[in-house]
C-alpha cells in the first residue's frame, strides 16, 4: 500500500512529539473537542439504528481529551478512552499507547479512533485492535482522504495513505468486514466507517 510515514530517529522521539499536542499553543483542541463530541454523537446514533451494532464497552484510541468518549457516554455506552497525553485531570481518557493496548484479549465490544493518521505502526496497532475486540466485534473509524484524495497532513500526523479505500482493503485484509460507509466534513474531508471483525 502506498503511504508516507514521518521519519523519527526513534520510537521515543514519536511519543514525546504525540504526546506535545496539548502544549499551550494548542489550545485550539478544547474547542474542537466539544464540538466533535456533539457531531460524532449524531453519527454514532445513525450508527447504532442502522447497523447490526450492539451497545456494549467502548475503547477510544488517540481519544485526547475525550470528546469521543462523551459521545459514547451521552449513547448510554460504557466508554473509556486512552492517550499518550490525556492532559490532567481527565476522568474519561486514560493514559495509554495504542500500540501496545493494556486491556486484555478480547475484552472489548466497540473499538473507535479518528487518530490512525497518527500511528508509528500502523499494522501493530491493527493488530492491537484485533487482540482486544470480542469476537464479531465493531471497528469505528473517521478516516481523512489520502494525500492522493487532496488531504495534506498537519504537525502531529505519522502516517498518512494515498486514497481511503487504500486504508479500507488493508483493514479488511486484517480481518474485518466494512459494513458502513458515510463521507465527513468534520474534523476533516474524509469517511465515517464501521467494520465488524469477522
């Protein structure tokens, strides 16, 4: 698949560049996470009455301060998210590394992330999700268009991919099986997508 990954001398020079998101100058993220939480709630609900998807747990990867998990929450789910910088203070994000999940084997119902873009190994984290959802469980993904599609990245994005389907077959390839698509506006041009692990 073609991609472009950004170049780190190592993997912890990723996670002290992640992990600076929530500077000072980024205060910009407290206002995107209310509003986010709002409009991914209406997807989330469109989600929950047309697709066979059961409510149950949730895990929010890369979930920053948690406006992800609210949406959940607000669905009368029980969700939890993680981060490699949830900031202080933040009862629905824990501290946490999507490539190495600290949950146990298939212990999760609802896996969701909009912060793939963001992953120095994109194949471990998918096989991170795969250990940890239940059997016929549910993969959400907000997916931005690839650098083909249009979609330049910004600072903080890792790992970005030439076109969505691109992204899709790779997914399904792992084992799951797209069974939703809807194109997005927000937080970026791009696809809502629910796949479920077959």
């Amino acid at each position: 698949m073609d991609c472009f990954k950004k170049q780190y001398k190592d993997y912890q020079e990723y996670i002290n560049h992640q992990k600076g998101k929530l500077d000072k100058e980024n205060y910009w993220i407290q206002g995107f996470d209310e509003n986010y939480s709002k409009i991914l709630k209406e997807r989330l609900s469109d989600d929950f009455m047309s697709c066979d998807l059961k409510k149950g747990n949730v895990l929010c990867l890369g979930a920053r301060l948690g406006g992800e998990v609210r949406a959940f929450i607000e669905l009368n789910c029980f969700a939890v998210g993680i981060d490699l910088n949830p900031g202080e203070k933040n009862k629905n994000v824990l501290h946490g590394d999507f490539h190495d999940i600290q949950f146990p084997n298939k212990s999760i119902d609802i896996i969701f992330s909009n912060s793939l873009d963001h992953s120095f190994d994109f194949e471990k984290v998918l096989e991170e999700i795969k250990r940890v959802l239940k059997d016929e469980g549910f993969l959400i993904l907000e997916m931005a268009y690839g650098y083909e599609e249009g979609t330049k990245t910004g600072p903080y994005e890792a790992f970005h991919w030439a076109k969505i389907d691109d992204m899709i077959k790779l997914i399904e390839d792992y084992g799951f099986k797209l069974i939703r698509k809807g194109r997005i506006d927000i937080p970026e041009s791009g696809a809502h997508c629910v796949f479920k692990l077959k």
